[in-house]
C-alpha cells in the first residue's frame, strides 16, 4: 500500500499530526524505532500506578482549543504542579514566590520588603546588564536565593557553571510576589486518568503503526512507502551528521518500588545542593492523588548526563553555536521536496506539550 504520509515518531506531534491527517481522509503510516508508542511521555503501571517513565510530563496550557482537543483523547484530573526544593534538608517552595521569601528571610512578609531585599543584593553583586545566567537569576532573585536554589540544580543539570551558561534559559522560570505555589499559572493543567500513553493509542487510532521500526536503518524502502515523509528525530542524525553534532543534555533515570504509602509528600522534589547527584525525585502516585496499591510507592531519581551520540536526547543546547549549526541544517531541509522536520528534536527547540501541539495542527493544515 501507497500512504499519504509516513511519519517517523509516535510521540506527542507525530501522533497529532497523523491524527489530523487521518481526519481529513488521508492515509497516515506511523513508524517508531522504540517498542512501545507516545514517545517520552510514554508512561505504564507500576503496582497499579501510572509511572512516566521518561520523566514527568505536566499538562499546561492557556490555549483554551488546545485543551478541548487533548480532552478528545483523554479524561484529565485537576492536577497543579507544585514542586519544592530541598536544599540540604531545608524545604522551599516553587516556583519562587513569597513562600520562598518568607522562608529564605523570616524578616520578610510582604512583596515590597521582598523587592527591596532583592534589590539590595543585586545592587551590592554589582548585577546592570546580565551578561550570563548567573547575572540574570541574581537580578531575579537576589544572590541568597541563588546561591542555595538555582546555583546548584542548574550546574548539575546543564554541566557546566552558571557564569557559562547564557542569561536567557533561567529568564521563563517564574517569579512571583503572591503566595502562590502554582509552578505553571496556565488556566488549564491537569494529568489523563489513564496516562499519556492511552491519550496518544487513542490520537493514533485509524493510522497504521509499526515499532521496532528504525526508519535511517532502512531510509530508501520506507521512504519509498509514502508521498511525504514527517521526521520527528533529530534533524542532524537524519543528515548523518554531514555538518556536525547538534549539543544536548541527556538524562539517567532510578526507578524504584518502595513498601511504603507516601515517600515525600509531594508528585516534584527538586534537591539544588551539588551534594546530591541527582536534580529531582519523582513520586508518580500523587500525579494522581495517591491511586494505586495504598501500601506502595514507586519514586524516580533524575540524573543529568552529558549526552553522546547513541544516547537519548533531551535537552537541546541552545547557545549561538549550537543555533548557527541548526540553521545550516535547516537550509539543507528547505531543498526537500517531500520531507518535514517536525517536534522538538526536529525543530532543535524545548517545546512544552502544547507548543509540540499546536506546531503539529498547524503543519497539518498547511
């Protein structure tokens, strides 16, 4: 059979983008070189708890169209994402708001005497134009808040000092001057009751789909199958690397099944000293509000990684090298005919859910 489209991924944009596609009459042929779908945000049960397997995936959006279409696909809870940070047994909350405030300095209890604390530290950290990351979070937060919080946790997690990394990642984490714990704001959050992995069975439901398929093993007969192709991989790796390696941050993760009822009390907790290797432990049940077996927990440890080609990438690395080396891909895809790069690893861009979303139904329609 002749498809439409052959779309390489089932993750979260290859499976609305064949969603879409299929909708509209076309023929959509899925392929993924893992053995399972939905990418990562794969998740499956462990001892009746829906465990993400790939790291924690929070669903978050002030797109009101966007919500009622995941909401075809899957029944959401309530969830908010409320994480706290565990600096050597010292407790706080995030994102940063008065409840950090308040804990960092028991003097402080309302947002002017927090701004003008802030204040005070930039001014004596010499802090005008924030020149790297370092700069910029101290002119967020002042050089306490810095020091015990963002330091730490970002090291680990980029791999190299904060006064190396570019000002601009620390700028979308938020700052707020209420008592307000709610990490992402979005009117609409929320986790699918059943998991991500039966949202995404049920978006890919009327396409064909075939694992343990690796579509660069096999480009010329696979391509061969449809009139375009959708590649969801890294656009480099397609290119075999002709101009290099696109930089990324991978990640190691430790899942283990506890005989206890609760762990730590909370689904995020984000450990910011350089003492502890990892950067998070996951507690999966209270994604759901403790469902699954009452008398067990499963908990995941994050580890950062620097990542190596063969490894799974995660986080793209998005300084100026990086960003000149994308382009030079990019304009060897726009001589493409029949193909498109699509998501975030064929975009070399972090894309929340529903940015990944709305990229997918939009390069659908056109």
């Amino acid at each position: 059979m002749k498809y439409d489209y052959l779309i390489v991924g089932t993750g979260l944009y290859g499976a609305v983008f064949a969603q879409r596609k299929t909708a509209q009459g076309k023929k959509c042929l899925v392929i993924d070189r893992r053995d399972h779908i939905a990418g990562n945000i794969y998740s499956e049960k462990e001892e009746g708890i829906d465990v993400h397997k790939y790291g924690p995936h929070i669903f978050h959006t002030d797109k009101g169209y966007v919500w009622k279409y995941v909401n075809r696909f899957a029944e959401f809870n309530h969830f908010v994402y409320s994480p706290v940070a565990n600096y050597k047994g010292e407790i706080y909350n995030l994102p940063f708001n008065m409840n950090t405030f308040a804990k960092m300095w028991p003097d402080v209890t309302t947002p002017e005497q927090a701004w003008c604390r802030i204040a005070d530290q930039v001014k004596a950290a010499g802090v005008t134009v924030p020149k790297n990351l370092e700069e910029q979070a101290i002119s967020m937060v002042g050089t306490d808040i810095y020091e015990k919080l963002v330091k730490g946790y970002t090291q680990k997690q980029w791999g190299r000092p904060c006064t190396e990394l570019p000002a601009f990642i620390i700028k979308r984490l938020p700052v707020r001057m209420t008592f307000d714990n709610n990490y992402f704001n979005h009117p609409y959050q929320g986790i699918p009751k059943a998991g991500y992995t039966s949202m995404v069975e049920a978006m890919l439901d009327g396409a064909e789909v075939e694992l343990g398929v690796d579509f660069l093993h096999d480009k010329s007969r696979l391509a061969s199958r449809a009139e375009t192709i959708i590649y969801t991989g890294p656009i480099d790796e397609y290119y075999g690397y002709c101009f290099g390696a696109l930089q990324y941050r991978s990640l190691r993760f430790e899942t283990e099944v506890l005989d206890i009822p609760n762990y730590q009390g909370v689904a995020g907790m984000n450990y910011t000293d350089t003492e502890h290797p990892y950067t998070r432990i996951i507690e999966h049940k209270h994604f759901l509000f403790g469902a699954g077996n009452p008398g067990k927990t499963v908990i995941t440890r994050e580890y950062p990684a620097e990542w190596k080609c063969g490894d799974e990438p995660y986080y793209p690395v998005n300084d100026m090298a990086n960003g000149e080396l994308y382009r030079r891909y990019e304009e060897l895809s726009k001589k493409e005919n029949n193909l498109r790069f699509g998501g975030r690893l064929g975009t070399y861009r972090y894309l929340d859910m529903d940015q990944v979303i709305m990229q997918a139904m939009e390069d659908a329609e056109r």
